[in-house]
C-alpha cells in the first residue's frame, strides 16, 4: 500500500469514528446532535439546533437539568449553571436550559460549547450535592462518636500528619497516653472512597497510635472497591453497637 492510499484509509477510519461518536436526527425544522460529552452517568449529553437564517441556535434543552435531578443534586443546579455560562460564554434561562446563538459558520464551536457547559454544571451539581451529603453524614457520625466517648473527647474536625501531606479529618476522639482515632464517614461513591484510602494510607505510614476507621452506612453497598478501605483501616456500621466503637478505637 503506497502512502497516499494508507493517508486516505487512516482519514476514511477518522471520519467513520466520528460518524460513530456523533449522530443526528432531524425533527422538522430541528436537529438533535448526540455528542461525545459525557454527564456523570455516562449519558452523552445531546444538543438541539435550530436555524434562522445563517444564524443558528444551539440548546442542551435541559439535560444537564435532568441529570442533576435524577442524581437529587437539583437544588444545587442553577447555582452551578450561572458559574458555567459565566465560564463558557453562553446563555442560561435561569431554570434549566442553556442556550447559544452563533452564526453558522462556527456551528461546530457552539455545539461544543454548550455540551460542555451543560455537562460541567451538572457534574459540579452532583459533587455539591455529594459534598452537603457527606457533610450531613459526618453530623451523623459527629453525634454518634461524642456520645459514646464524651463530648470533650472528640473533635468534629482537625488536620491530621500523614507521611506525605496533612489531611482534614472529621470525628478525631482524643485517647489515653496520646493516641487517637478517627472515625470518617465514607459513601458508595468513587471519589469518596479514594480519597479516604488515600488519606488513611498515608496517615498509616507514620506508624502513629492512631486508629483509623472508615464509617459507612452499608458496607455492602460498597461493592468490591470497599475493599480498599479494609486494607488501610476498619470499616464499620454507623448502627454498630457502642462496644464495636470503642473496640475499634482500641480502648475496650
């Protein structure tokens, strides 16, 4: 195969990938484009366009709306959605939907740009809403600690030493002849376990008396990755009994 017939194989190859990547359906006097900008849910955001003209207008017609709703982020939603047309240069109703007006010749930039504003608005949504969520939990387990250790034992947050970096960690009971333990709530989600192994293996390197506790709500809910957490700490019900608490913090 001499070069100029393997250039036009490998530019055949690009151009099918990319008719993969996005399609179109027409409706009327509008097009829907499913780009390759993916929501937390893994859905490919799609793009509405209607024209007048040599001016079109490009809308994510709510999507981004919906996929905090479905993951009960939407009360941070519209927050989240002024920062990204700010962001992104693009329209916002001020409930739901982003929206462009672009001339057509730039037809490609403004479908982008509304994607990725949609997407990163929901995205940032979900992240507040798991943030208050953990928030919230970490009360829970706040309220749960200082009744079985005493008020003036526990502090809801303070910065632990790991080898490498400091950590800001929540529910550090103070216990006799200088140790400690720490019980932090953990979700289901990915980043929440990731960044709780990672502190809890960093802080484990110091060889510190510490004891080091991951509380979650259901570890089963976990799923495979709940393991890590096993490795680097204990994981324990937030509904076990006082004595699993104070077990785990080594003073039973």
């Amino acid at each position: 195969m001499d070069r100029d017939t393997r250039t036009e194989a490998i530019e055949t190859r690009i151009r099918e990938a990319v008719a993969r990547l996005m399609t179109t359906q027409g409706e009327s006097d509008r097009i829907r484009v499913s780009v390759p900008v993916l929501y937390p849910s893994g859905a490919t955001s799609t793009i509405e366009i209607s024209s007048v003209g040599d001016t079109c207008f490009v809308s994510d017609m709510g999507a981004g709306h919906t996929e905090a709703y479905l993951a009960n982020a939407a009360e941070f939603y519209n927050h989240q959605a002024k920062r990204a047309a700010d962001r992104f240069g693009v329209g916002y109703d001020g409930q739901s939907m982003f929206l462009l007006r672009a001339p057509m010749d730039r037809i490609e930039g403004a479908i982008a740009t509304v994607a990725n504003a949609s997407v990163q608005a929901a995205s940032f949504a979900i992240l507040k809403a798991d943030e208050d969520k953990d928030r919230r939990r970490n009360d829970e387990v706040y309220d749960r600690v200082r009744s079985i250790f005493g008020v003036a034992a526990v502090a809801k947050e303070a910065v632990i030493e790991g080898l490498r970096s400091t950590w800001d960690a929540h529910n550090v009971v103070a216990l006799p002849h200088g140790r400690r333990a720490v019980f932090e709530f953990v979700t289901a989600n990915a980043n929440s376990i990731s960044n709780r192994f990672m502190m809890f293996s960093d802080v484990s390197m110091r060889k510190e008396p510490i004891s080091l506790n991951a509380v979650v709500k259901d570890a089963q809910a976990l799923g495979p990755k709940g393991g890590l957490l096993a490795d680097v700490s204990n994981v324990i019900s937030l509904a076990a009994a006082n004595d699993d608490f104070l077990r785990y913090a080594r003073v039973a």
